[in-house]
C-alpha cells in the first residue's frame, strides 16, 4: 500500500473566527499502480487533499502513512517523501524557474543529491517520456505554450522517479487536442512504469476515459469511492453537489428511455457503442 490516509481534517485558519473546515474525517487507501480520479465541485476539498500527499499540508489532526510509516513522526524524513510522492500544481507556471527547459527539469535529481551524469541522464529520460525534444531543452520554459509548460513541469516531477504521480487538474486551460495528448502520455507512462496516479480533474469524460478507480470529494468529504461505472450510476446525486455523469451517460439513459434495451452504465465512447451493439443484436463490433 503506497499511501493511507486516517481520520483527516484540515481547517484553514484554524483557533480564528474566520476558520473554515476543508477536510473532514477523510479516510482513503491509495494501492500501488492504481490510476485514480479525484473529483468535485470547486470547493469540494480536492486541492487541499493532495497537498497533504507529500506533506506540503499538514493535517489538523489525523494521520497520514506513506508504505506503513506515519509522515507525521518527528523522525519522518519529508524530503524522501517528496521525492517519491511527486506533485504537479495545477498551473505549471508554480513549478517552473529556471533559465531554460532542461535546467529547470534537472533541478530536481540534483537537489537529490545526484551526480550531474545521473541528473542529466534522469532530465533527458524524464523529457523524453513526455514528448519534449531537444529542439525545446535551452528555451525559457515561460515562452512555450501551455500544454508544453505543463510537459515540462510533469518531467521536472519525473526526474525524481517518484513512485506516485499526483496531477492537480493537468489538462485545464487546454483544447481538446492538448488534453488528449497529456492525458494519453500520462496513461501510457503508468504503463510503462507501473506508477500510482492521482488524477483530478474537472472533466468526467477524462476520468471516465483513463481511471480505473474515482473519488468523489464534497464539501470536505469523500462522498464516493469506487470503480467509475458504480460512481456514474449516482446520476441525480452528483448534479445534486455540482457534478454530472459522461456524456456518453446521458445518451445511454436517453435512448433506454426512447425504449431501447441498453445497459445504461457505460461511460466511454466504445462501451457504449458496444452496449448498442449488443440491444440491437448486432454483438461486437468485428
């Protein structure tokens, strides 16, 4: 088990008259090589849940284990931690400082400690998995676009050979082009190296598309844990917190009620093609 988290809170402003609870009792086990989506409403708690992941947050009370050591022991080495519980901000710009691309994502493994061969080779390996060529290695990082910026801040965060990858709304600001292409590096990187990813996102079509498990946060809780077909089922429910199912989601329960035998839980394009397949006794598709 990479990370268990045990009766949570977190208040902001803790002992002031302006305190304001935004983690409550939340109790959550992240498995090694699982890719979980981590949704809700702005608000919900999302953001502040994995800052305390790598410890950047420190919980009001509570406690968090990363591999069966508390994170919270006076002893606890944070540093380590960091470097093996890797976070990428939502807005790329908060990770990047250095004069250029490749400075900036060997900044990391030589804080380490490393040596330079090791850093370097850690920089090129980490920018290759994310699709940045050497064409872009001595620009300013702050002259590329946005999905580039966010390639190199999760390189930089790759660099250190984290074992969990936690993305704090990886894909905003990007067309759907841009979003596709991170989301399926970053699927493909899990492939590859078998990494914990904690994805979370706005969009229900991402998650539905590339997570295996999804929590829903609300109003400082965890509202639903579970695999996304299950999750998706609670329609009503998650409009009712500011939520929605996929898309696709909605077109199965409306052609059910068109009077159309389909199985309404599908939550991707090819699930759901295969679910009106199947109704219209055409089976799989060859």
């Amino acid at each position: 088990m990479a990370i268990k988290l045990e009766h949570v809170n977190y208040i902001y402003g803790a002992d002031t008259e302006l305190s304001v609870a935004a983690l409550k009792d939340v109790c959550i086990s992240i498995e090694d090589g699982q890719f979980i989506g981590l949704i809700g409403h702005t608000g919900s708690g999302k953001s502040t849940l994995v800052q305390h992941l790598n410890g950047l947050l420190k919980a009001t009370d509570g406690a968090i284990y990363y591999n069966g050591k508390n994170i919270y022991d006076k002893d606890y080495n944070m540093k380590e931690l960091r470097s093996k519980v890797g976070l990428v901000f939502q807005y790329p710009e908060h990770q990047l400082f250095e004069i250029d691309v490749f400075t900036d994502v060997c900044f990391g493994p030589k804080n380490l400690g490393l040596s330079r061969e090791e850093t370097e080779g850690r920089a090129r390996e980490a920018l290759e998995l994310v699709g940045i060529g050497e064409e872009y290695y001595q620009q300013s990082p702050f002259d590329l676009s946005g999905g580039q910026k966010r390639r190199v801040a999760i390189a930089g965060v790759l660099a250190m050979k984290p074992d969990v990858l936690v993305l704090d709304e990886p894909t905003a600001g990007l067309d759907p082009k841009g979003r596709d292409e991170i989301l399926g590096e970053i699927s493909e990187l899990r492939e590859k190296t078998g990494m914990t990813i904690v994805l979370v996102s706005h969009s229900m079509e991402d998650v539905a598309n590339y997570v295996n498990r999804i929590i829903v946060m609300n109003k400082g809780s965890v509202m639903y844990d579970d695999e996304p077909k299950k999750v998706f089922r609670h329609v009503k429910e998650l409009e009712a917190v500011g939520l929605a199912a996929p898309s696709v989601t909605y077109i199965m329960h409306t052609l059910k009620e068109a009077g159309l035998a389909v199985e309404t839980d599908a939550t991707t394009l090819t699930e759901a093609r295969d679910a009106i397949l199947a109704a219209c006794g055409c089976g799989k598709e060859k």
